[in-house]
C-alpha cells in the first residue's frame, strides 16, 4: 500500500529540491568561471548544506530541512538515483567501443596500467586504514576492495567535460584519455558489481564471484545481441515518419529501466545496467543526435545536481577530527593522485608517447567523479564504509578533478601537438563546418547502372571514409541488378545492402522513407532524361520530398566505363549561397582526395551595351579585382582550410548556364559541380535555369548538389 507524504512532509520535499537545485548549479556555475568542472562545486554544494557547514551554523533549521524520517529521505534519495541512472546513460552514449578497439595498443597500455597501479595503492591503503573506516558487519578484504575500485577507476563524464571545456578532445592525447576513461569506466562498473556481490555474501567467495561475473556476462551479452536488435528495430520503429524526439526518449527511458531492473535482480546496482543501456542506444544508427542533448539538458540541469549535492549532504567534515582521520584522508588523496598519475604516465611511455603526452595522459585520467560516488554511496548504503570512510572517499573526486584540470591547463599551455596532429585537428574542424559533406551515413540509390556505379564514386571521393554507407538496390521489374562492383567502389567503408521493388513512385516512397532514418546524404545516378520531367519520375519525387541533401550525379556523356580513377580539373560555380557553400565541399573534398585542380567560377551579369567609355572602364578593373570580391573570398578561404589553392576564373553573361558550359569546355574540365536549392513550380521540381542547362548541354560529369526544399 502506498504511503503518501502529508503536507509538512511535501513542503519539506519541495524546498529540499529548490535549495540543492539553486546551491548546486549556483557553486557549478563559480567552478565553470574558473575553469573547472561543474560537479566539484555541486559536491561543494552538498557539503555546505549538510553537516558539515548548514548543521554547525544553523541546527534547528538543518533538522527541519533534513529531518530523521525515512520516507523524507527515500523521496530525495529516489530522485537523486534517477539522476545517477540517467547521468549513466549519458555516460554510455559517450563510450565507443570501436574506438577503444581502434587505439588499440596505446589505449591498452594506458588503460591497464592506470588501472593497475592504483588498484595495488588502494589495496595497500584499504588494508592499512583504521577499524573507524570500516563498517561495522563488514569483511576487511571487501572493504579493501572497495578503497582500491574508488581509487582506480577514472570518471568518463568528468574528463569528457575537463578536456571539451579545455578544448581538448581531438588532441592525440584526448583521444587516449577518452579511451582509457571509457575502459576505466567499464572495468569500474564490473568491479562495483563483483564487490558489491562480495559485500551482500559478507565474504570474498569463489562462487560470489562466479555467480556475478557469469550473470553479468550473460546479461551483457544478451544486452548487446537480442537487446540491441530490438533497440534498433524501436528506434526505427519511432523514426519512420521522420524525427521523433518523443518517441526515441520513450525508447531511452524504457531501455534504461528495462536494462536496470535487470541488474538489480541480479543483485548488481541498476546504475550499471543504465550504463549498459546507454551503450547499446548509442551503438543504433537509428538514434537521434538530439536525444542526447534533450537527456544532458534534463540531467545536467535537475538531476544530476540533486544527486551530487545529496551525495554531499552525506559528508560530515567534522569526523575528520577524530582518530587522526585528516591525516588518513590527506594519505587516501595522495595515492589516488600519485598511483593514478603513475600509472597512466607509464603506460604512456611504454606506447611510445612523449613526456609531455604522458604528463597530459596521467593529469587527465585523474579526474573521478559520479562512478566514486556511487562507488562511495553503495558502499555505505552496503556497510562496508562507515560515515568517516565515506566522507574521505567523497573528498577524493573533489580533491583529484582540481588536480587533473590545473594540471592539464599547465600541461598543454603553449603546446599544440605535432604538425600531423594540427592538420588532422585543422581538417576535423574545418569539417565539423560542412553543411553537406559530414560524417552522417550515405544513402546510395542503385539500379547497378553506369551511372549508379559514377555516383558511388563521387560520393566515395568526396566523404570521409569514416562515413558508413547503405546500397539501396532498386528493381523496378526483373532480377535485382549485380551492385558488386558499386560495392567494391565502396569497399574502404562499412557498406549494408537494402533492397527495394515496385513502380517509380513506390520506390521513391521507400527511399524516403529510408533517408530519415539518420541519412545525412541521399545519392543517386542519372543518365538520359524522360519526356516532360527533369530526369525520371523517381528522381524527381526524390526531389520534391527529400528532407535531406540529395546528389545527382550524371556521369558525363560518350563512356563506355565507369568515371576515370581521377579527375583532371573541377569547376564549381561560386554565387555566395548556402546552395553554392554545399557544392564547394563535395568540389574541394574531392579535390583534397585526388590532387585534382579546383577551379572557382563567378558568373556576373553582363552591363547594358549603352554605359559610357567611363563605366566600362570601371567595369574592367572590376573584373580584375574579382577574386577578392565577397563571393569569392569565402570560397577560397574554405579551400586553403582543406589545403587547396583554387584557381578562379571571371566572366559576365546574361547566361549563366551557357557561360558555365563554355568556361567548362574552355578548361577542359571534366567534372563540373553545382549547387542548388528545389523548388515546387506546379507540382514538378525546379532547379533553376542555369543548373538545369548545364545538365542538359555540358559533356563533363556533373554533379548537382540539391539542398531540400
């Protein structure tokens, strides 16, 4: 039977709400002007209002705020745990495990030896501590293990927020610290789980740890199999019509309590199965990069605080006084700094990093956080730790995470890696810009036609190979057509293959309804044009109701194979819009990946043959000046970010589509790329006059970048 809170209870509920909100983000909001993380003042938030500062100032209104009822507690507790379980799933939104995989023997080293070495530290401490520290049914050994996995592992969300604050992230050494948090992150869920089934037995037994390790390991691997498939098949499910934030929340939420339900009745925490859940949402290619924005903002805003200040209410810094628990405390810190930084500096060094990397790797992977927290709570929700064992672990996030962002603003101040690494940082900026050209999944539309196989092969020159792709082979009557060689064209990437039958518009129907789901391109080859229409009554459905970029390749006229493994020259016309911004990434992209020469286009309109001597003259220096013009700056600009240097050819017409086929024959150029935005003119798409004779008159592959309407 439900028990409700009575009036008193629920003033009390509510105010305790606003003030932990208020306090914590208030101290995060001081820690983020001085460049630290947001959580160490929202654990300096707890601290103030419990008993430490609020109970000593101020007892009858600490009491009235924090009164001795357990059904007051539990509701803040609650909400605090869903704080923690969905921080988790942020957590695991951020955890690749293809590029844990991907670092392989550096993210390996670093990981294992900063795992290692403070494990021992904390093992050593956790057996050395005082009897005070202990609880009072727990077993030393299960105690140790505790100290040690608090003292270890390294808090993913922390050093995610320390190195992107930093502007850190992409750094070598970031991508290092990321993997290492993440697998610190994983093996330190698997420890909590171990140890708190150890904690519950009472004793470190063989069949304890068999019993939790085999059912965890089920329980990930049927996570990660039958509970990834049917994540997906709800994301796609709720997608269908295009973007649902509604629906794929209603997906997060239930994985996560799904996924935490399970662990519980498993006698592992439900946070770690919230982790889990995050990992597995995160690994859909059919989740929305939103969603994850829309939980951050819910989390980072409620309910993290509320857990991170209830974690710091816990803490008492008046039992320090006491049997020389400072003096433990001040020892607790500096192996936790010391083992850590050891650890991951050496693991640095034997991956052949430099010094100064490896200074970097041991500052970074300091940082803790919500994972000893929780490490923290369990363990004296569990009795392991007793309430001065628990304020001391809660003093090591605060005390590490200064460390680990003071020491890596020294560390990296002046330094900006190798020239290797400021070309790659410089190219994943410059992309991160892009309009059109990202790391979103390809689409590709086949028939297994010549024109099909061109369009592969601009779309795989022009994407980063980090971009997966889909072939979606069209039938519209007969056998499916042979795609292997369009795959082959594609082979440097993840590919999966769909199929699809039916008339035009059937198969157009299917199309879009695969792009929405999380397609940042949809490609598609062209050859002769139908009667009446732009090119085919599918392109042009596809034209009319694409909600993403569409590419029209037309492979150029009078081949009797695919494109060349080269172009010699791309023209791409500039017109200042965000039309012609699009046609210049996939120009330049394709340019960067073949040395082929870029070459910049401005047609401007010709001056009425009647302007007097004076004007023309004018008009000449004009012309001579063009290159500096505001159109063409920007686009030479973004050509030097991807180290091309243009070439920009002037001319004014009244024709534009007339004029770009000449320049185009006059250059010899053999592609030729443009930009357009689709309009609805009586129901049939509209491209604009000068991109629709260029497609009609020129002999070059032309490429049409159409922005959806």
């Amino acid at each position: 039977m439900l028990t409700p809170l009575d009036e008193h209870e629920l003033l009390v509920f509510w105010t305790q709400l606003l003030v932990l909100v208020a306090t914590a983000r208030s101290c995060g909001y001081l820690m983020r002007r001085i460049n630290l993380p947001s959580v160490i003042g929202e654990l300096a938030a707890g601290v103030i209002l419990g008993p430490s500062i609020f109970g000593r100032v101020w007892p009858s209104g600490f009491h009235w705020f924090l009164p001795d009822l357990e059904i007051s507690s539990g509701a803040l507790f609650a909400v605090s745990w869903l704080g923690v379980a969905l921080l988790l799933v942020t957590a695991g939104f951020e955890t690749d495990l293809e590029l844990i995989s991907k670092l392989g023997r550096a993210a390996a080293l670093v990981t294992g030896f900063s795992l290692v070495v403070p494990l021992i530290g904390g093992l050593v401490v956790g057996f050395s501590l005082p009897e005070s520290f202990v609880g009072a049914e727990a077993d030393r050994t299960v105690f140790a293990l505790f100290v040690a996995a608090a003292l270890s592992v390294s808090a993913l969300a922390v050093i995610a927020k320390i190195l992107s604050e930093l502007g850190l992230m992409r750094r070598d050494f970031g991508q290092i610290t990321v993997a290492a948090g993440m697998a610190n992150d994983v093996v330190g869920w698997l420890m909590l789980a171990v140890f708190s089934g150890f904690a519950v037995e009472g004793e470190v037994s063989i069949s304890g740890i068999a019993q939790t390790v085999g059912g965890l390991a089920v329980f990930v691997f049927l996570a990660m199999t039958f509970g990834q498939r049917v994540v997906d098949r709800s994301l796609r499910f709720v997608r269908r019509d295009g973007a649902n934030i509604g629906g794929a929340m209603t997906v997060v939420v239930f994985t996560m309590l799904v996924f935490g339900v399970a662990t519980q009745a498993l006698g592992i925490e439900a946070v770690l199965g919230a982790f889990v859940a995050g990992v597995v949402l995160h690994r859909s290619r059919f989740q929305q990069s939103d969603v994850l924005h829309y939980i951050e903002a819910l989390t980072t805003s409620f309910l993290a605080p509320v857990f991170f200040a209830t974690a710091g209410l816990r803490v008492d810094l008046g039992l320090l006084g006491s049997n020389g628990a400072v003096g433990w405390a001040v020892l607790v810190v500096a192996v936790a700094i010391g083992a850590k930084f050891a650890g991951a500096f050496l693991g640095g060094r034997l991956a052949g990093q430099s010094v100064r990397a490896s200074i970097a790797l041991g500052a970074g992977l300091n940082a803790r956080g919500a994972l000893e927290i929780v490490i923290a709570s369990v363990g004296l929700t569990l009795g392991v730790f007793s309430e001065t064992a628990y304020t001391v672990i809660v003093i090591v996030p605060l005390a590490t995470s200064l460390f680990a962002a003071g020491s890596l603003m020294l560390v990296v101040r002046g330094w900006r890696g190798s020239a290797d690494e400021r070309s790659r940082l410089d190219r994943e900026e410059a992309l991160s810009r892009n309009l059109v050209v990202k790391s979103s999944r390809i689409l590709l539309a086949s028939q297994g036609s010549p024109a099909s196989i061109a369009a592969a092969q601009i779309a795989h020159f022009a994407w980063p190979s980090e971009a997966a792709a889909t072939i979606m082979t069209v039938r519209p009557d007969g056998e499916f057509p042979d795609v292997s060689v369009i795959e082959s064209v594609l082979d440097e990437r993840s590919v999966e293959h769909r199929r699809v039958k039916g008339g035009p518009s059937e198969v157009a129907g299917q199309i879009l309804s695969e792009s929405v789901l999380g397609y940042g391109v949809l490609v598609v080859g062209v050859a002769a044009r139908h009667e009446g229409q732009l090119y085919s009554p599918m392109v042009d459905q596809l034209l009319l109701n694409t909600s993403v970029p569409l590419l029209i390749v037309r492979r150029a006229r009078g081949l009797d194979r695919p494109l060349p493994a080269a172009f010699s020259r791309v023209l791409v016309p500039v017109a200042g819009t965000a039309s012609s911004r699009s046609a210049q990434e996939v120009a330049f992209s394709i340019s960067a990946e073949l040395g082929t020469e870029a070459i910049l286009t401005h047609i401007a309109r010709a001056e009425a043959p009647h302007l007097p001597r004076l004007l023309t003259r004018q008009r000449a220096r004009v012309e001579a000046a063009a290159d500096l013009s505001p159109l063409i700056t920007p686009a030479k600009t973004l050509a030097a970010e991807m180290g091309i240097e243009p070439r920009v050819v002037v001319r004014r017409s009244d024709s534009v589509g007339e004029t770009l086929v000449e320049v185009a024959n006059a250059e010899k150029a053999d592609l030729v790329v443009l930009g357009s935005r689709v309009r609805n003119v009586d129901g049939r798409p509209f491209i604009g006059r000068a991109a629709e004779t260029v497609l009609e008159n020129c002999d070059a592959t032309v490429v049409l970048v159409a922005r959806p309407r």
